[in-house]
C-alpha cells in the first residue's frame, strides 16, 4: 500500500467511527509552541511535532514543511473557538 492509500484508509475508517475533531486550547498551543523550540533542535517538523504531542491524526499537517502554513491550519482546524 503506498502513503496515500494508507492515508485515505486512516480518513475514511475515522469518518467511519464518527471520529470528531479535537479541540485544543490557545494555552495549550502557545505553551507546546515554547517546547516545540527543543525538538526543532532534534529537526522534527513542527506540524509532525504538534501531531505527536496532541494525538493527532492529520497527515497534511504532519508532512508539511511549512511552519507558518502549518500554524495556520492549526489555528483554523485544530484551536477551540472562543
């Protein structure tokens, strides 16, 4: 199976299941933005890092190299609405 049959199979069974979005606070966000400082050091990107620390299953952001597109998308996918 190749990466993206892999992740299409992860999208699907979790729609399946009726998987809901995760909700995580701006704290909690800007307070693993100062711990994600150490593992850039260990050249781990940030969106695959934000993925590990909050058990997320989101593969765009995982394997996007882009802080600032990935910051985005976790500002508008991943934060809870005030």
């Amino acid at each position: 199976m190749t990466v993206i049959q892999h992740m299409l199979q992860d999208l699907t069974q979790d729609r399946l299941r009726g998987a809901e979005t995760k909700s995580i606070s701006e704290d909690n966000y800007l307070e693993w933005q100062k711990f994600y400082t150490w593992e850039a050091l260990t050249d781990q990107r940030y969106g695959q890092s934000f993925c590990k620390h909050f058990d997320v299953k989101d593969h765009r952001l995982y394997y996007e190299r882009d802080w600032v597109k990935c910051d985005t998308i976790i500002r508008s996918e991943w934060l809870a609405r005030p």
